[in-house]
C-alpha cells in the first residue's frame, strides 16, 4: 500500500527537505509517524549519494538542502561520522501521542557511529519520559 501525505507532489518533496535540513542541523526532530515512514528512506537515500563526497554529491546537497550551514555540517562532520554504517543512517522511536489530535509522534535521529553506546542511552532516556 502506497503512503500519501497529501497529493501534491511539490508539499512533498520540500516537506521532506525541510525535515532533511533539520535533522542534518539539530541531529534528531520529532515528526508524525506517517511523516517518518516517507523520511526515513528519503534520509537513506540521501545520505547513500552524499557518502561519496564528489562533486555530484555536493551539487545534490545544494539542490536538497535549503541551509548552507547544513551543506557543511553534512561534509564536514555527518558524512565523515557515517561513513562506516552500511544502509540505515537514521533511528527512531515512538513517543507518546501528541496532545492537540493524538497523532502518534516518533523522533528521528541521526546514528552516531562512533559513539555505539549512544543508542542505549537514547533508549533509556525515551523509555523515562513515557
């Protein structure tokens, strides 16, 4: 079953490089479930092109990105942290339900393949506030 967020195509793709842009800059965001099942691979994808680090993969991250200070952030420090994560840049975790229209919220965040320990704490953290 195809997942539609709304029909027009251009709501779509800048929403998912709005979210891009900001997982890049502030390393996790929380976002509707439904919008995480459409990031999560767009992320992947992104991030599968951009490891490289050529001049194709720089001219992607201009067209993707909207923040210059996230073009950076990404070849200067993301692409050098996951260069050695095979598929799955991201992680996410459910959260509670949102207060204003129970939408089950998730946070998206970028693996730090550096720190393995990372993920258990993230875990715990999540599992507290709950």
């Amino acid at each position: 079953m195809k997942r539609v967020l709304r029909s027009q195509a251009d709501f779509k793709s800048t929403l998912m490089r709005n979210q891009l842009t900001s997982l890049i800059l502030h390393e996790s965001i929380t976002t509707t479930k439904a919008k995480s099942k459409n990031l999560i691979p767009y992320v992947n994808r992104f991030f599968a092109r951009v490891k490289i680090s050529d001049l194709n993969a720089k001219k992607l991250a201009h067209q993707t990105l909207f923040d210059k200070a996230a073009i950076v952030k990404t070849f200067d420090d993301v692409v050098k942290r996951t260069s050695k994560i095979g598929e799955s840049y991201t992680k996410s975790f459910n959260l509670e339900a949102r207060r204003g229209d129970s939408s089950p919220m998730v946070r998206v965040s970028l693996i730090d393949a550096s720190k393995p320990e990372t993920a258990k704490a993230e875990t715990k953290k999540v599992a507290k506030k709950k």
